[in-house]
C-alpha cells in the first residue's frame, strides 16, 4: 500500500485554549476511497483543512505524495482538490468563467475540453453561461465540484457533500467518484450518510474528540465487529425460553411469537444448525426465517459508545 498522504503527531490548538485536534496519525493510501466518519465537533473539517492549508498546525507533519504541506505548499496544494461544506462561490461570475478560474490559480494550462467535460458530467453544460447567483443551492453545490475538479488533482477531498442535496446530485456524484477512482484518484469523504460511504469506501477512519482512534479496511471492519441477527417466527407463542436454549444468545420478541438470535459474522453455519435442531427437540414449531446483519451505522455508532 503506497501512501499518498501521512500525518504524523498533528495538533491543532487555537489561541482561546480549544484544542480541536490531539495526536493524530493517519495514513491515506493512493487510489483509495477513504471515509473519515466522526460525530459533529470531532475534528473533521477542522483535519481536512489543515491538510488543504487552511489553516496551519501547531505541531506535527503532513506530506502529500512525498511533499511537505508547509515547506511545498503550492506543489501540495496543486495536488489536492477540496469540495468544502460550505457554498462559497462567486456569485457574479458565470458557471464557465468560475470554473476555468479556479484551473488557472493552480498555474494549469487553458483545457477548455476538459472543463467542457466536468461541466457536463454535473449537468452544469446548459447552465455554463449562468451566473452563479442565479443558481439554485443544489446547483451551486455541482459548481464547487467542477472548481475542485478543475485543476485535475491528485487527491480529492469531498467534506460532508451530500448535505442539503438533491437525490439526482447525490448520484451523479458518487458516479463521478466512481469514474475518478478508476483514473487513480485518491478520495477522501466525510458525510452523515454512513450508507454511503458503506457503499463505495475501501477504507474507514474514526475521529472523536479530535483523535483518529480507528482506520481499518472496511470489509474487515464490518467482519470483525458486525453482527447479525436470525429471526425465527414460531407457529405458536411460547411462555418463555427453555433452559437447554439459554446457551444462545435468544430473546423473545413480539409478543412471544418469535426468537431473535444475535450471532457474530464469525460464527460458522453449524451454530444456527445446532439452534435449529434444539428447537425441534423443545418442540418449539417455526414458519419462517429471516436474517439480518449490521450496518456500518450501527458499527460506527458501537465504536463510539466503546470509546467514551
């Protein structure tokens, strides 16, 4: 795994005493798709601009592909693309005008069929003479990712952005992220939507408290803490659970009408077997079952409870 960006003993503390990041490591490999999740305050926006040069740490070292962000500053920052939460856009310039801007503040080359190419993969062709002010929220938010797609970077950076969104946008951009990942693009996302990043992420990193506490692939994330749950409808409701079933991990639900089995991923084939089977010595009677696993939310939120 080549690493593109390495943050070694980054903090970040500001001048009234907050300290909104800690001790943070955290390796991004190239070409990745890398979810950073974390609850509101933890340190997300606040680690992805000191990355991008917003704002500067107060200890500590980033690289980008081997260089330094304070000691290269404009090589780091030509390498990155960042789509931020906030609509920050020139209001007055025309959507074509805004874009093509942006390119060359990284000192890149005019490449109008380029431009003509991110335009329209947002759908933003037949409005590239429009001024942004008269856009619509969603659109405007279709104008940040052409900015931040502009230059060609190397790394992208999508904070939160499918907040405040439509549905078709949403799409559009997670096929973008598609198309980019193939072409080596390295993306770095956060968002609420965990379903998302559970969709398209390679990897998952958790942040608290401005401390990233976890970064592990995600397939082996959901392996190693996910569970999953058995539903067993019973023909006849049951008083209560034999003792001989007290070694799984049972529970009575509607109305005594059912069992759920909580099991790990882990767990082979033969442990639901050995259910099924004590079951029919109890002569407790079924008509169907159903299973259930955990999503990356109910992980995430797991992680979090863990670590208080």
């Amino acid at each position: 795994m080549k690493p593109i960006l390495t943050v070694k003993q980054v903090s970040k503390s500001y001048e009234n005493g907050f300290q909104a990041l800690k001790t943070v490591n955290w390796v991004v490999a190239d070409g990745e798709i890398h979810a950073l999740l974390g609850p509101n305050g933890a340190g997300k926006t606040t680690l992805i601009n000191l990355i991008c040069g917003i704002v500067s740490p107060s200890a500590g070292e980033v690289t980008v592909d081997g260089h330094d962000i304070i000691r290269d500053f404009k090589k780091t920052r030509s390498l990155i693309g960042l789509v931020p939460q906030e609509l920050s856009v020139h209001a007055f310039e025309t959507v074509w005008a805004s874009v093509s801007f942006t390119r060359g503040l990284y000192g890149k080359p005019a490449n109008p069929s380029y431009i003509e190419e991110v335009l329209k993969s947002l759908s933003l062709w037949d409005k590239k003479d429009q001024r942004i002010m008269t856009l619509s929220g969603g659109m405007k938010r279709r104008v940040l990712i052409a900015k931040a797609l502009s230059h060609e970077p190397r790394i992208l950076f999508l904070d939160e952005p499918s907040a405040g969104v439509d549905v078709e946008l949403r799409k559009d951009m997670w096929k973008i992220v598609e198309s980019l990942r193939k072409k080596g693009v390295t993306i770095i996302l956060t968002t609420h939507y965990i379903e998302e990043a559970e969709s398209i992420a390679d990897r998952i990193s958790v942040i608290r408290k401005g401390e990233i506490f976890l970064t592990e692939n995600k397939d082996k994330l959901m392996k190693q803490l996910g569970t999953k749950q058995l539903r067993i409808d019973l023909k006849k409701p049951i008083k209560s659970l034999p003792k001989s079933l007290s070694k799984f991990k049972l529970e009575l639900a509607d109305n005594n009408s059912a069992l759920v089995f909580t099991y790990d991923r882990s767990d082979d084939s033969s442990v639901i077997t050995k259910l099924l089977d004590d079951l029919k010595k109890e002569k407790i009677q079924f008509s169907d079952l159903s299973t259930k696993q955990s999503s990356l939310e109910e992980i995430f939120v797991q992680l979090l409870q863990e670590s208080v």
